[in-house]
C-alpha cells in the first residue's frame, strides 16, 4: 500500500481515537478530586498540588522524552497510543511488540510493523487485565506461601529481568549498537559518578540513536 493511502486508511483514524481516547483518560483522572472536592469540600492548595508534581516530574520527567521517541519504531503510531493509555509499557507493551515483530519477522517502522505492533499490544492488555485480576484475587494468598527469599527475589529482579532480556534480544540483532547502548552509561558512571540519573538516560539513549543513523548513513553509502 502506497504511503497516502496508508496514512487515510490507517494513521488518520489512528490519530482520531488515539487523541480521544488519551485526553478523554486525562480528564478522567481529576475525577476522584472532582468527587473529594463535590462531596466533602477537600482540595489541595495548589501550592501542594504543583510541589507533589514538581517530585514525580524529577523522578520520571526524562522518560516524558526518551519513551516516546526511542519506543517509537517498536510500538508504532497505535501502539504508542495503546501503550500511553494502558501503561506498562517499557516491561510488558515493548517486549511484546517486539517479539511480535521477531516472530513475524517484520521490519520495525514500516506499515507491516504498525498492523503487527498493534496486535501484539492488544493481546498483551487483554492478557494483562486477565493477570492482574487473577493477582488481585489471589495473587496475595500466592505470594503469602513463597518464603520470604523467593519474594524478595521477585521484587528486586523481575523488572532488571525483562528488561536484560530485551538488551539481549536487540543486541543480537544489532551488535555493534550495543556496545554503544552499554558502553555510554557505563562510561559516564566511570568518569563522572555523581552524574543525575536523567543525565545518564537521555545521553545514552539520544548518543545510541545518533550513532546508529550515523551506521545507517554508511551503510547507504556502501550500498
């Protein structure tokens, strides 16, 4: 399909739900301050309200930038949408996304991708919803029964898990980006260890991108 007709068929109405249905999700979480505020005359000074942000921003604020844009050839146009709305995304939307493609043996940002992202992300949330309401029920008794190393063990390693798998996997596929992808943070660890967390993040995210256009720039030369 030519890139006009995809864009009408498939992007156009993408961009129609998934703006709806986003600024529809944000609205919708002042509800319960709308509720505390109606019923029983409770709200923050927004003196309060912009110092709780100003706190969550400096904790998640980098990933405000780095999520969208190096998520992107993975997630697609609706699965970024998707992954937006339904959270999660950097250990569950990505690596199934990912896996799809791996699966399908689809080329990451081409139309393909987009139609295979979107079906493996939407497997993944129905899955989800089905997991964590089965955790929700039982998921405390279950956990209640594991000795305590066991717990421990999940909750420190599960998420440095999925996420090595997921370095691994692309690091196959893309060596020489990898040691990039490893080599900056571990450089900049070395040589300024005080460096703020967000500083590491966004050099070693946008410097991996820039090098490997800089890959993709030489390899079309030779070609």
């Amino acid at each position: 399909m030519d890139k006009k007709a995809f864009d009408i068929a498939w992007k156009a109405p993408v961009n129609k739900i998934g703006r709806f249905t986003l600024l529809a999700a944000v609205l919708l979480s002042f509800a319960p301050l709308i509720y505390l505020y109606v019923a029983h005359g409770i709200l923050p000074e927004i003196s309060d309200a912009l110092k709780s942000w100003g706190m969550i921003a400096t904790i998640f604020g980098v990933m405000y930038f780095v999520e969208p844009i190096s998520f992107y050839s993975i997630l697609g146009l609706s699965g970024t949408y998707m992954s937006f709305l339904a959270g999660n995304i950097g250990n569950l939307r990505l690596p199934c996304a990912a896996m799809a493609l791996e699966i399908t043996e689809t080329e990451p940002g081409t139309q393909e991708a987009e139609v295979v992202s979107t079906l493996g992300i939407a497997g993944s949330i129905i899955v989800n919803i089905i997991g964590v309401t089965l955790a929700a029920l039982i998921g405390a008794a279950v956990i209640g029964v594991l000795p305590e190393p066991v717990v421990n063990g999940l909750k420190a390693f599960t998420a440095p898990a999925i996420f090595g798998a997921m370095f691994g996997q692309f690091a196959m596929k893309y060596p020489k980006l990898a040691i990039f992808g490893l080599g900056i943070p571990v450089a900049i660890r070395l040589v300024a260890p005080a460096t703020p967390a967000y500083i590491i993040i966004l050099t070693a995210v946008f410097g991996t991108i820039a090098i490997a256009r800089l890959f993709h720039k030489a390899a079309a030369k030779k070609a």
